[in-house]
C-alpha cells in the first residue's frame, strides 16, 4: 500500500508535481513572432530586447524621455508584433543641443501627445541595418515611422548616411534579436510637433479675435463704428496711420479685427505671428519677440493695423542691444511701448530702398509711430546708421523678414529720440533779469545838478548826490 501524508498518498503528491512543472516549463517557453525571434510573453520583456538594451544603455537621456512619455507598453506590443529600429540621439543634443523652451514644452503634463509623437517619430516598425542603407546613387529610401509619419534615409557623395536631415554617428551601436538601435547627432523633430509647439509659445495674446459681425467701437470717438462702404481689395486705407492707432500704449489697446480684417483682404494676424516666429528661428532677437509678444499689446495693434491696409517696417535691436538698456529706461509706465514705437515706420522700407535714399539725399528722417518723433538715417561705412552720436545704431541683419506688409531690418542698437534741449530763450531771459539796487534811480537833470553841485563843492549837502 502507499503512505498516506495527511491523507493523499505519495503517488498523487508525484503526479500534482510533475503536472505543475511541465505547465511551468511550457509558460516560460518564448513566444516566437513572425520573424522567428523570441521576444515577450504577455506583457513580460524578454531580458534581450532592445528595449531593455535602450534602459540600459548610455542614452539616457531618450530613455528618460521614452519613460515620461508612458510609451513602455506600446513599444513593448510594436516589439511583439516586429522588429523595430530605433534612431536614438546622443545625449548632448537633448542636454544641450536642444533648445531649453521646447524640452519645456515636450514635459508639459498637457503636451504628452507631442512627447510621444516626438519619440514614436525615431521609431521603425522594421529591422534597417547600416547595411540597408541606399547607396549614394540610389533614391533615399522612405519608411513609415511609429507616429504613422515618414522618414527618409540618405547617403551622402561623401559616403555620410542621413536619417532625415541627422547624420548617422554610431550605425549598429546596439543590436538585438528584435531591433536595432542607430546613434545619431539630433533630435528628429516632426512637423506636427514643430506647429504644436509654435501654437502654443505664448502667442495666445495675439490669437484671440472677436467673432464675425461683433461690434466695434471706435478708439477716437468711443462709440460703435459704423458699417464701412465696400473698399476693393488691395485699397490704400482711408485714414493716416496715427488716426489707426489706439489712443495711448497699453492704456486702450486697439480691438482686434475679426479674420481677414475688416475689408476682408489681408489677414494681419497671421502675418504678425509669422513675422515674429521668423524672428524667433532667426536667432538673437528673442527679447524683442518677447517684448511684441508678452510685455505689450503692440502685437495685437500691429496685427490690425496690417489688416487695415497700412504697411510697417520695423527697425529690431538686437538681444546684445536690448540687454543694455537700464532699469530706468525700462521703469517708467508705457516705457516699452514707447521704445517699440519708436522702432516703427510706417512706410514699407527694405535695405536696399533705404541704402539708394540716404546715398542720394545724404540724410533721411523717416515718421515713427511715436508721433512726432523721427528716426534720422544717413550713409556710414557702406550701411545704413540711424541716429547719431553715441545713440546710433548700424543696419546689422538687413531683409529678416520682407514679405506682405511688414519688413522687418534688424539694428545693433536701441534708438532713442534726442531729446529737446531748453529753448534757449528761456535761458536768456534767466541770465537777463537785472538785480535791484538799493541806490535810488536819479534822472538826467538830477544828475547834471549833482556835477554842478560837485565842481562847486556844494553836493555833500544834498543826499541825492551822495
């Protein structure tokens, strides 16, 4: 007979036993994908996939990045179905390379989907080896991305492999049965991101307009503007441009116009934000972007005022220029505005129109809109310098941005209007008062007795003459 242990003989523990081992040993086996490869079981990695090779490996910086993004279980179920290559940047191109607003844009808890399309853009659901490159001859190779967007891969006369517009550093840096990572110089940055983020850096002053068909009230009288007559499209406007402008710098801002303006023929809004997003991927005017943009409301009147019809160059100082500006300079309410409107003719100007004024006419005064301030240009050393003395300024970045309405000349100064010295006259008058004496005034006949008086000895007498 078998012992019995606790009532269940030997034989049934031996039986239960193998059973569990033989479940155990065909759950642990992996499972193999349509390429042969054994990747994951569930929702277990495999310790050999190349996602754990990514986690483990010296580019930290994207797997943090892959971790914020929550993408684990969706790169995971891609590894599952295929082999996958992933296009991984070097660590200084998102430490330092990358620009600091927009690694601030990306971890925003309301920008996950932009995170996630950024790092799903690296990512091909197939196995592309260095050797899978086109040759130099061949037509780039187009590949479907993660993010259902494209990626071209490129090689160069010079034998350089490009994957979009990055160079391949490390081809095959790491390689696993189910993927491939690349090294490559930069961030790959999709266009769907690139207008997101554009969207959403800071313009949302200028992006509010009121609906169609609300009312507008007139700035100079205060009351509700009357329907305009029909203006054929491309019509000078009616009114001169300081008419146009709101009453005072941030104190009434101007309305901003329904789209298309209210002649319904130039959208000056969106021509605005392109201009200063030129400005923004030119480089080294962000301060005055900042200024347009976040300090002052002059972005939205000078929106509208383009849909009106009226045409504006701006004279934009630098980031080095604009840093040296004082506390005092900037302190004084409006004072920003006040810079800025000084910065803006309202006439359509270009490097080349205002280069051919100044060598045919010697010098230029050109109407700002800080009424009645000019802006005094002349030639100096082949360029263009406005103003004078130690307040000039030199044309640095001729033709940023020449299309529309708008132009936009980039200086390496802040101009200021000089300022108006005391009327002389009022100094005379100051040097000219006359002091009182405390001697009586005498006449001419009260003098001419006191010499007789004199001669004769006699002028003591009288204290008139004394």
């Amino acid at each position: 007979m078998d012992s019995h242990i606790y009532g269940v003989s030997e034989k049934t523990i031996l039986l239960f036993t193998l059973l569990c081992f033989s479940v155990a040993s065909i759950s642990a086996l992996p499972h193999q994908n349509r390429t042969g490869n054994s990747t994951v079981t569930g929702q277990m990695i495999n310790s050999n996939s190349v996602l754990v090779a990514l986690l483990d490996s010296h580019y930290t910086e994207l797997a943090e990045l892959v971790e914020k993004a929550l993408l684990l279980q969706t790169l995971e179920e891609a590894v599952g179905k295929h082999n996958i290559t992933i296009f991984a940047p070097k660590n200084e191109a998102l430490e330092r390379q990358l620009d600091p607003e927009f690694k601030r844009f990306l971890l925003e808890p309301g920008n996950l989907k932009s995170l996630q399309t950024l790092l799903l853009f690296h990512i091909i659901p197939q196995r592309v080896g260095s050797n899978d490159w086109p040759g130099h001859k061949s037509n780039p190779t187009r590949h479907t991305t993660l993010c259902n967007d494209h990626l071209h891969l490129i090689t160069k006369n010079s034998g350089k492999k490009l994957v979009g517009a990055a160079v391949l550093t490390r081809p095959d840096d790491v390689t696993r049965p189910d993927g491939v990572i690349h090294g490559i110089e930069r961030l790959l940055v999709p266009q769907s991101v690139q207008e997101d983020f554009n969207r959403r850096r800071n313009l949302r002053s200028i992006s509010a307009v009121l609906p169609e068909g609300a009312p507008e009230v007139d700035p100079r009288t205060h009351r509700l503007k009357k329907p305009e007559p029909p203006v054929r499209a491309g019509s000078p406007p009616a009114l001169p441009v300081y008419d146009a402008m709101s009453p005072g710098p941030s104190l009434a801002p101007a309305p901003a116009p329904g789209p298309g303006g209210p002649h319904h023929h130039f959208d000056g809004e969106s021509q605005v934000k392109d201009f200063i997003q030129t400005l923004l991927h030119y480089g080294g005017y962000n301060e005055m972007a900042d200024i347009l943009v976040n300090l002052t409301s002059l972005a939205t009147e000078m929106g509208r005022l383009v849909s009106e019809g009226y045409v504006l160059t701006v004279l934009a100082p630098n980031d080095e220029a604009m840093a040296k500006l004082t506390t005092d300079q900037l302190s004084e309410p409006g004072a920003p505005e006040q810079i800025i409107y000084y910065h803006i003719i309202p006439e359509y100007q270009t490097e080349e129109s205002m280069y051919n004024a100044v060598r045919r006419f010697g010098k230029i005064g050109y109407d700002t809109l800080r009424l009645p301030h000019k802006v005094v240009a002349q030639e100096a050393d082949g360029s263009v310098k406005f103003g004078s003395g130690d307040g000039s300024a030199y044309l640095f970045d001729p033709d940023i941005y020449t299309a529309g309405r708008i132009s936009v000349q980039g200086v390496d100064g802040v101009l200021f209007p000089e300022v108006e010295k005391e009327s002389t006259s009022v100094k005379k008058s100051v040097s000219s008062v006359k002091v009182a004496t405390t001697t009586p005034r005498r006449g001419k006949l009260m003098e001419v007795a006191c010499r007789m008086l004199g001669s004769l000895g006699q002028d003591s007498h009288f204290t008139t003459c004394q």
